[in-house]
C-alpha cells in the first residue's frame, strides 16, 4: 500500500524547484528550521494537517520533518492543490 495519494509523481521535480523558491523567501521559519535541526524538538511524535497543499506548506513541513517529526498532510481543497509540490513532499516522505 502507496503512504501516499499523488496525481502525477512525475511532476516532484518542479515542486522541489518550486519549495527550494518558497523557502528562500520565508527567512523566519528558516530560523526555526535551523533551530529544529539541532534540537529534534517534535522527534517521535507524528503530525498531521489538513492545509491547502502549496510550495509555502511544503516548508512548514520541511521544517516539521527537521524537527524530527513524522508529517501526514491532507490537501484542504483539490482546486487549490499544487500537484508538482504534493509529488515532492510525497518524494520527501510526507503522507500526502
């Protein structure tokens, strides 16, 4: 059984690209990533959230996974799911 539901996995490319963009512009949760990174704050604990599927939630849950969680993500609305970047988060190990 597939961890995940994705229209086109083809498309992980581009969403990675386009996550890499969103990132570079939400500097605070960067912060908070890299501060995730060090301290494993959430480690063992497994979340889940019912969000608009976009490049900008896939940093939350970058920054989620850094700090040690394990993420399920459910898209809120399909009309505003972004199939390239639900690809990649599938790629990254999101439940998606």
């Amino acid at each position: 059984m597939e961890e995940f539901q994705v229209k086109d996995m083809t498309l992980a490319p581009q969403g990675h690209l386009q996550i890499e963009w969103a990132s570079a512009h939400m500097p605070v949760l960067n912060q908070v990533k890299n501060r995730f990174k060090k301290e494993k704050l959430l480690k063992g604990l497994m979340l889940g959230a019912c969000l608009h599927v976009t490049k900008e939630t896939a940093v939350l849950m970058d920054t989620l996974i850094a700090g040690g969680a394990q993420v399920a993500l459910c898209g809120s609305n399909p009309l505003s799911t972004q199939d390239d970047v639900a690809a990649a988060l599938a790629e990254k190990g999101v439940h998606v």
